[in-house]
C-alpha cells in the first residue's frame, strides 16, 4: 500500500467509516473560517457498554455503525464528524445549533425510537452536549472539551438528554473536584467518624440492632452529613474505600463495646459499586476473621436501585456472604421498581422499609399498603424493619402490623456508641 493511501486509512475509524479523533481535531483547526460560528456536538451512547454485555460485540459494531450513517445523513458536507477513544461522536457543523434547530431535533427524534438492527431492536439511552465557537472559546482544544463537560449535570438524569456548556458547569466541577480531593484527606487523616441508630423491638424499649452511619468530622469538631459528599463519591469511586474504612471501624466498635456477648449485630450502608467486583467479599471476611466476629453480626444494606446496576453479578455477591453468614437487608423498600418475583428470588434475609410510609400513615391508602407489604413480606419469610418512626401515634399504628424491628428518631437519633454503652461493660 503506498504511504500517501495507508496514512489516509489510518484517518477514520475502521468500523464505521467516521474520522478518528486525532484527525477529526485536525481537520478542526483548517475546515472552517476563522470568523465562522461553529457548533460542536458531543453524543455518548450511555448504554453502549450494557448492550454490548447483554448481546456481544457484533451489537457494539451494529449500533455504531448505525449511527455513523445517520449521522452522515443529516450533516452538510463540510460538516466533520469524528468517533473518540470512548465511542463517543463529534460533530463539528457550521452556525450556532440551538437544541431547537432541525439538526439537534432529527438526532433527538432518531434516538427517541427503538434501533431496529438486523439481529435486534435496541433502545438507545444517550446524551448530547453542545459547545459554540468562538461564542464561548476560540480555542478548538477548550471547546471539543466543553462539549464533553456540558453532559455532566445530566448524565444521570433520565428527564434531559441534551446540555449546553455553560460557566456553572466548570464552576461545579471545580466544586466537586475539591471535595474529591477533601475526601482523600480526610480518608488518610482518619477524619471520618460513625454515629449509630439503634432499631428496637415490638416492645419500643429492647435494643435488637444498631445502624452505622458515617458522619465527617472537621478539624473544628463541626460535622458534615453525608449529603455532602456521598454523590460525589459514588462519581469518583472514593465510595469503595469509604465503605472498607466502614467495615473496618466497625469491626473495632463491636470488638470495644462487647457487641458480640451482648449479639448485638451493625448493618453497614454499602454501594452498589462494592458489588462489582469479589473485593467486598474478601474485604468483610478479612475483617471478621481478624477481629474474630461471628459473620451474623454484621448486616449487608443495599438499595434496589443500587443493585440494580449489577443485578445478577451483585445478588451472586450477595448469595455468598449470606452462605458465608452474613445478613443481607434490601433498604428503602417501597421506592424502586421491583416487582414481587425479583424480591422473592433475591438473596436477602430482610426488608427495610422505606421512611417515607411512616410519614404517611395519615392517609388510609398508604396504611393498608404498609400493612400489606409487611405481611408480603411474612410470607416471603423476611424479616422486616420500619424505619423513619417519629412519633408515638406512629409507632402504635405500625407495630399491629408485627414488623421485626423499628428505626427512628422517636426512639433515638444516631449517635456515637459511647452514648448507648459503656466501653467493655
């Protein structure tokens, strides 16, 4: 092949006939005037990775190769269209495209329908960000990069499919990446402290069970609520190593406090993240064979939406802790979508329901569907805790239904252990 062909090869991408990415921003820089409005469009295919699991590579090809096409179809000739190292698109148009403009709307209409492909129908699930030269740079670098960043704010949101870049968007990253970098500060600096919520028998007054809940300590003594920084390390993955640093630090607390005479099990709030990889699995047994804790005494909580991400990998995790003795609780019941047949067929030992059914409990619908759940769930052979309680009247309702357990601030808020025991009583 002659040098001038191969380097000409060696510009698109092979799959699907679009330019790769170092010559896409090559072209970039000699394609269009310089005085010229450009518009660039990012489009990730936030699913791509799921499909290609769930159907094998020759669906990766397919649906790439489809949309290239389409893409080809829709854009003017001296319109560049690129595919990057992620499989994402770029496309590179003359004029300012508004997400009204007849381009942006025939890529929201062609996505919006089911992928009919040769072997399968797909729906694709996708995001578009969009960055304007020299509107809001004149460097191609920055703009191909804002594009990129104008999906951030909605990438996990089901209702938007399209951004724009805009100052807040940098000014939130900024944001977030000092609090990433806080978080690592504070792992190391051992500044993350646990404060735990009791969960009380039929009776209000015997303690069955303790919940353990990271709080950050700052150097002032203040705390910050995990509200503050528990998304931004789901995003990140620093989730992984707080929920070890968890693990650990309870495993001292049952071990200080006497909690296993006293058969006192601590459930652990966990990520579906954890449950992506054996790691976990390793990483508890370590822990109860080092500190010689019966494996019952600590609980697995997990949400539905949370291990819905890794459904069948993470109940398989889940399986073998609970052979390994584990607990295993499915928390904040009642707000996800699951339907009866999945819950019966989870490997789980108890529900936690939701709070926001105690909160309820004033309107008679929502009684009778507590009440129905709880009994759901006798019947499935769970064991079930009701959390959010926060008054008498509450509480007297709820426990005709027969739950397990009770959790909420009309019995105690969450609080250091030192407060509910003495150390080695």
């Amino acid at each position: 092949m002659p040098i001038k062909k191969f380097h000409i090869f060696l510009d698109y991408n092979q799959l699907t006939g679009v330019l790769n990415e170092i010559r896409f921003n090559t072209l970039l820089e000699t394609n269009f005037l310089k005085d010229q409005d450009i518009t660039i469009i990012n489009l990730t295919i936030t699913n791509l990775n799921e499909l290609t699991y769930s159907h094998g590579k020759e669906i990766y090809a397919a649906i790439l190769r489809s949309i290239a096409e389409f893409l080809e179809g829709i854009t003017k000739e001296r319109d560049l269209i690129g595919l990057s190292s992620n499989n994402d698109f770029l496309i590179a148009t003359e004029g300012i495209h508004k997400e009204e403009s007849q381009l942006i709307c025939q890529m929201i209409n062609f996505f919006d329908k089911p992928l009919v492909l040769d072997l399968f129908t797909v729906i694709i699930k996708y995001k578009i960000g969009i960055a304007y030269y020299p509107l809001q740079t004149e460097s191609y670098s920055e703009l191909l990069q804002m594009s990129r960043l104008a999906i951030t704010p909605v990438i996990n949101n089901v209702l938007i499919n399209v951004s724009h870049y805009d100052q807040s968007i940098m000014d939130k990253i900024l944001h977030e990446n000092a609090i990433k970098n806080e978080i690592e500060t504070a792992l190391e600096a051992r500044e993350f402290v646990l404060y735990y919520q009791p969960k009380y028998a039929n009776d209000g007054t015997t303690m069955l069970g303790l919940e353990a809940l990271i709080r950050w300590q700052q150097k002032d003594g203040s705390l910050k609520s995990p509200g503050y920084f528990i998304d931004i390390a789901e995003q990140s993955g620093q989730i992984i190593n707080i929920g070890f640093y968890v693990i650990e630090r309870v495993c001292q607390s049952i071990v200080e406090y006497n909690l296993v005479n006293r058969e006192m099990p601590v459930s652990i709030n966990f990520s579906g993240q954890h449950f992506a990889s054996r790691d976990i699995l390793y990483k508890l047994l370590d822990a109860v064979n080092r500190y010689h804790i019966p494996p019952h005494l600590l609980e697995i909580e997990i949400t539905e939406t949370a291990l819905i991400t890794n459904k069948e990998y993470g109940a398989a995790i889940l399986s073998e802790l609970r052979e390994l003795g584990f607990l295993v609780t499915l928390d904040d019941f009642g707000t996800g979508y699951a339907s009866i047949d999945y819950i019966k067929n989870l490997p789980i030992d108890r529900l936690k329901i939701d709070q926001s059914y105690a909160k309820r409990l004033e309107d008679i619908k929502s009684r009778k569907l507590l009440k129905t759940m709880i009994q759901m769930a006798h019947e499935l052979s769970f064991e079930v805790t009701v959390e959010g309680v926060e008054t008498r009247e509450q509480f007297e309702i709820i426990k005709t239904f027969e739950p397990k357990e009770f959790q909420g601030y009309y019995f105690k808020r969450p609080v250091p252990l030192t407060e509910l025991f003495k150390t080695n009583e």
